[in-house]
C-alpha cells in the first residue's frame, strides 16, 4: 500500500511551555528518530500563543502517527490535554504528489 499522509494535532494543556522545558530533549529525540525511519516529515509548534502542535506523518496507515502520540513524552506525561490524527491529502505544494 503506498504512503499516505497523516496529521497529528495536538492541544496544549495548562502550563505547557513552562512544563515542557524538562521534557524537551526527551521529546525532540523521539521526533528525531521517527523522522530518521522517514515517518515525520515535519513537526512544530502553533503559535502566538503557543497552544498546541501539529506533526506531518508519511506512512502506510494512521497507526504511526498515533504511535507517535501515544509513547511521546509531552503525551505521557500530561502536557498534551488531547490528540487527534486524521488523513491529509496535499493537492498543492512541497507534500503533493505533483510536486
């Protein structure tokens, strides 16, 4: 089955950017490594405010994406209220398959 595109959203609990800052290394190597295995595409923070986070996963099913979600460290340990992965399809730019 060839690889589809996911999104993982995130929304921020109370606190979050003060929490995260002892969860941080621990958060960006688990991101690292599954963009190493070419499941993470790209990954960052909402903004102004910082509230939540949305994670771009390329793979063959969701299941990754929630993976991710549910061994991250921000999720395990309560800085995330809620997720959500849902499948994308690119039709323009960087991420469509015209591109």
């Amino acid at each position: 089955m060839a690889d589809r595109y996911f999104l993982l959203t995130y929304e921020a609990g109370d606190d979050y950017v003060a929490r995260r800052t002892p969860l941080r290394a621990l958060h960006l190597a688990v991101a690292k490594e599954a963009a190493a295995r070419g499941e993470l595409v790209s990954a960052g923070a909402l903004a102004d405010p910082i509230d939540g986070s949305l994670l771009i996963f390329k793979a063959a099913s969701a299941d990754v994406a929630r993976r991710f979600a549910e061994t991250d460290p921000y999720v395990v340990n309560g800085l995330i209220k809620s997720w959500r992965v849902r499948e994308w399809t690119p039709v323009i730019g960087a991420f469509s398959p015209g591109t």
